[in-house]
C-alpha cells in the first residue's frame, strides 16, 4: 500500500529498486507453483508412482511448503481429462498475484515493456488459462506451464520474458549503503544531502525502540534527488523528499490530519513554505480510504542551511511513529490540545512518546494512581481535573522523559513506576501548596484587620482623632474579600481533592477573620474619654492577635515548602505553632486584665459593654488562631511521615 500512495504522488522511480526485487522474488515463487501443478498432474495421472517432494524449493523461494505438499499428494484424475486437486484454486489466484508483481516491477522500470507485459497476461486470463477453481484440464496445464515451439503465448513464456526484462533492470539498480540509506544512481552531488538526513535520522533513530520502519531509500531521477521514508508500518504514513540544488521538497502523507499538523509544527524555526492538508483517497486504507496530503517547500540560501533543514527532516521522523496511539492515551488524562502539547514538547526535548508506550502507558498511569494516590484521584478521573492543567502536563512530560530514559539506560520497570509514582506524590503535594498559598492571603486579610484594630486604639490613646466609621467599613471591605477568597478555596479543594485539612484551615482563618471584623466594628463604636489603663489593655491585647496573625503567616509560608523535603521549614513551622499557642494564652490573660479593669472601674454602661465585648472579640479571634495552629501541626506531621 506504501507503494501504491507513493505511485499516486508521482515518485514512482524511488519504488523500482523495492519493485525489481519484489518481482525477481515472484519470480522464484512462481516457477516452483508452476512445478507444483505439473507435479500435481502427473501424480493425478499415475497415483502409484511417489508424489514429487518440492519442500526444499518451496522454502528456497520463501513458500510455506504444507500447502504445496497436500495438493500434490491429493492431486486425482476428476474423469473427462481432468484433475482435481486441494488448494487448487488458492495456488491459480498465487501464480497469477505472482506474474502481476512481476509485471508491476517492470512496468515501474520500463513503461512500454510493462503495458506490453499486462497485455499478455490480460489474453491468457482472457482466455480462460487462469480460471482459479479446484479442477483443471490436463491440457489446460500443459499449456500454462509449456513453451509452444510455434511461438504461441503461454504463461510460462511471459514469465521467461518478464524475468529477462527484471534481470536487465536489476542490473541499473546496482545497490549502495550510504550512511544507513539504500541509494542508487546517485551523483556525487547526491551524498551530502543524504548523509544530512540520516544523521538527523541517525541521531533519533534508537527512539523508535523495537518497532518497525525508518528504512530510507534514495535515487536520482529527473534532475533531482529523491529521499523516500517508511515511516511506521501505517500504509498511507509515507514522507518524500525531493533535493534540487537548495531547494527542498517535502511530500507527506498521513490518515491522521492531527498528526500531519503536528508534523509541520516540528519546523517552525524554519522558513518552510506549507501547503493545506488536502484529503485524497486510496482504496484499502479503511476508515473512508481517506488520507492527508501536505507539501513543503524550503529554499535554502545555501548548501549548509539546506543540509541542516534535511537533518532536521530525519531527526523528526520517529516521532510520527504511534503518535496517534500516544495521543489517544493521553487524551484519557488531559484535553485533546494539552496532549499535542504534551508530545510535541517530548519530540522537541528528543524524548519522544515510543518508550512511554513500550513501558504500558496507560498501565503505568494508572498504577502511578493506584499506588499514590487512590483516594484523591477517583478511577476515570482526569489528571488535570485532580491535579490542575499545569500541573498535569508537567507530570505527564516527566513521565515521557523519565520513561525514555529508563529504557534507554536499561533500567527495570519498577525503577521507572517508583520515578512516576514519587513525582505525581510530589504534585499532589504542590497542589496543597498551592491551596494553602490561598490560605496565606486569608492569614494576610486577619493581620489587617487586628492592625487596623490596633492603629485605631493608638489613635486613641495619643489624643489623636480616630475615625471608627473609616475603621468599620474597612474592616467590612477586607471581611468581604476574605469571604470571597474562602469560597473559592473551598471550591478548588473541593475540585482538586484536597485533603480535609485544608478546607479546616480555611475555615478557622474565616472565623478569625470574622472576629477581628466584629472587634473593628465594636471600637468603631466605642465611646470617647476611654481611661488610659484600659486603652492600654486593649492595645497590648490586640498587640497578641496582631504578632498571632503573623505567626500564623510564618507557620504556614514554612509549611508550603515542607513537601519539598526541606526539615528546616517543618521545624519553622512547628515552632509558630507553639507560638500560637502561646499567643491564645497570652490573650486569655490579657482579656482577663481589661474584664477585671471594667468590674473595678465603675464605669458607665457603653463604655463597659464596649471594651467588654471588644476584648471578648480580640479573645475569640486568638482562639480561632489556636485552632489553626493545632491543624496547621497535624498537616505539617502529615507531609514529614509521608
């Protein structure tokens, strides 16, 4: 099927040497079938004489003697001069494919030999000689496999011709290995761009690990060079290079239209003219015979910038080999452009896709899932759904690199499912990190609010004007946009799977945040002639919820690095934990001061309910804090035994 797309495309004369020796092995193949019928016939006419033994023959011309042998020895007289015989029909169908091949092969060499070559062959089908069934007349073989002395047409005087014109041809083919590359007829000027494709081709070529193709072959023909690729085993993947002087034609074809896009985004840096993907249709590709066409054109300014264009060509191919299968892989893990994406960058960075797939792929995914990490990432669930798309592309490229690595190193499977399983460990671990970086904000908005708190009974204290309506509706500003930052903390939790803690952390942070707000509010409202020792009180108060706040910011930047394995940022984080701690004693005490202050003072009513309630709220909020740090202790404990 190669060979028929490439006929289509017009570079036949890249075929003949394939097609000379496809024809002089029909050739070998035929004349034994022809000896098996003649066998066949005389054992049908004299049964008692022993059945001729053709199995070295038949393995000589790379036919499975079985067949052969069972038709000979079953050969019998049918009556009314005919034989009968087993895998008959099956062995006329096989002479006549056999003589086709070789019409083809010198049809591809000499145009007007091969038209006249079918012809004959058409008159002897015509004629009925090569009507395949599981009877023939005795005379019917005779003239198949005879040569009539009167010069009358058989069977086997085409085939006689048909090898003398192949045997010619042959000889114009004379084989050379240049660099890997099967050429003939080349010119001198010919082995330079060559020996720059394999280099490319060279260079690559160990990615395609155990699978077929990348066979090259190259001719002159028509004033130019052609270059003709296999690729893969896919009939319609087929890549032809014409070189003429600088320019550069490249011809390619694909049943995948994704892939050929892919093939042309391999070159962007150079200036290569691209021609659309046009769809043609070939019979026997299944799915619609459809395939893709699409042309290149480059014009090099010189011999060099032509030679670096032409190995870039060869060190592209392997990388089209299973890119569909590739694909489709990792399309059960991220969307459909993210896995372009994905291949694209391993064929840039020469790890390429063919090692991920010989190690299982899907296989190793999934047990990456299993092992790492079954309860945060359900079975059918996306990567980029659990991890997020960033994160799921740059674990999906490791695992590409990691794999090609391994297999190129001759490292054991297992070495590469621990590899793939510690880095998705290590992702899950930033996407908490990533969480808790939201939580920081949170942390942030609470140390406002007790510093806004803070400043307000400074103010105070100093004699200086203090605005509380200002201290009110910021305070309400930044709950808000506290709020808004805890929704959708608990979303992407929710969607990335998080830990349970995380949403805690969130919502200890929230009630902070909240009873700092309330504590605003109530000193906005706080009459004025406040005592002095009672504004002290509340200040030193809200001086601990301020340095809490900061703890808690301290505790928690330390423990988004502790994933990275980092002891000193876990002993940081342990340590603000205790400050917390101390911090929700330290309020307590404090708290206790101003109410004892207040029940001793005999002030009126606002002003106790006031500095009351705002000492209560200041308290609260310490608490909240205290919580945080005990979760914030039980997540650091977590990632260190992890």
């Amino acid at each position: 099927m190669k060979s028929q797309i490439i006929e289509q495309l017009g570079q036949a004369d890249i075929l003949l040497p394939s097609l000379v020796a496809e024809g002089l092995a029909a050739n070998d193949r035929v004349k034994v079938r022809m000896s098996a019928l003649q066998a066949a016939s005389r054992h049908a006419q004299q049964p008692d004489r022993p059945a001729t033994d053709l199995h070295v023959e038949c393995l000589a011309a790379g036919i499975a003697p079985a067949a052969l042998t069972t038709l000979i020895g079953g050969a019998h007289f049918a009556g009314d001069g005919r034989m009968a015989a087993p895998n008959l029909a099956r062995l006329m169908k096989e002479i006549h494919d056999d003589v086709t091949a070789m019409i083809r092969a010198v049809s591809a060499g000499k145009p007007s030999e091969g038209e006249t070559m079918g012809a004959r062959l058409a008159a002897i089908r015509a004629a009925g000689t090569l009507e395949a069934s599981n009877e023939i007349e005795f005379a019917r073989i005779a003239k198949l496999t005879g040569v009539a002395q009167d010069g009358a047409d058989s069977l086997h005087r085409l085939v006689m011709d048909l090898h003398k014109s192949l045997n010619r041809l042959a000889a114009g083919c004379s084989e050379e290995i240049l660099a890997g590359a099967h050429v003939f007829g080349l010119h001198p000027e010919d082995r330079a761009p060559v020996e720059s494709f394999m280099q490319g081709l060279n260079e690559t070529r160990a990615l395609k690990f155990d699978h077929p193709g990348l066979d090259t072959m190259a001719t002159r023909s028509g004033g130019r060079l052609l270059i003709q690729n296999d690729i893969g085993t896919t009939d319609a993947h087929v890549v032809v290079i014409a070189v003429k002087r600088n320019s550069v034609t490249v011809t390619y074809t694909d049943v995948h239209r994704a892939r050929a896009k892919f093939f042309i985004a391999l070159f962007d840096k150079f200036q290569a003219k691209w021609s659309g993907l046009d769809r043609h249709s070939a019979a026997g590709l299944g799915d619609d015979d459809a395939f893709y066409l699409v042309t290149g054109q480059y014009r090099a300014d010189s011999a060099a910038d032509r030679n670096a264009f032409l190995t870039a060509l060869g060190a592209a191919l392997v990388f089209l080999i299973d890119w569909n299968k590739a694909r489709k892989l990792l399309r059960n893990w991220v969307a459909k452009d993210d896995a372009a994406r994905i291949l694209e960058w391993a064929a840039q960075q020469r790890f390429g896709h063919r090692a991920f797939l010989e190690l299982g792929g899907n296989e190793l995914l999934g047990a990456a899932v299993r092992n790492a990490a079954p309860a945060r990432i359900g079975f059918g669930e996306r990567l980029d759904q659990a991890l997020g798309r960033n994160a799921a592309v740059d674990f999906l490229k490791t695992a590409m690199r990691v794999s090609s690595e391994a297999l190129g190193a001759g490292q054991s499977v297992r070495l590469v499912r621990d590899q793939i399983e510690a880095d998705l460990v290590r992702h899950l671990e930033r996407v908490d990190s990533t969480l808790l970086t939201t939580v920081l904000r949170q942390v942030g908005l609470a140390h406002d609010v007790a510093a806004a708190v803070a400043h307000h009974l400074a103010a105070l204290q100093a004699g200086r004007p203090a605005d509380g309506t200002r201290l009110a509706a910021r305070a309400g500003l930044i709950e808000r946009k506290a709020d808004r930052i805890a929704i959708e903390a608990r979303k992407e939790a929710t969607r990335l799977n998080a830990g349970p803690i995380i949403e805690q952390l969130v919502d200890r942070v929230e009630e902070t945040v909240d009873e700092l707000e309330q504590a605003a509010f109530i000193a906005s409202l706080a009459p004025a002639g406040i005592d002095p020792p009672l504004l002290r009180a509340l200040a030193a108060l809200c001086a601990v919820a301020t340095t809490a706040t900061e703890a808690a910011a301290s505790g928690l930047a330390a423990a988004i690095e502790v994933p990275e394995g980092r002891r000193a940022d876990s002993e940081d984080a342990l340590a603000a934990v205790v400050r917390l701690i101390d911090a929700e004693h330290a309020a307590d005490s404090r708290e206790r001061d101003v109410t004892t202050q207040v029940f001793a003072g005999g002030y009126d009513v606002a002003t106790s309910l006031s500095v009351l309630e705002l000492a209560r709220a200041i308290e609260r909020a310490t608490d909240r804090l205290a919580g945080f740090g005990h979760l914030l202790r039980r997540h650091v404990m977590t990632d260190l035994s992890a």
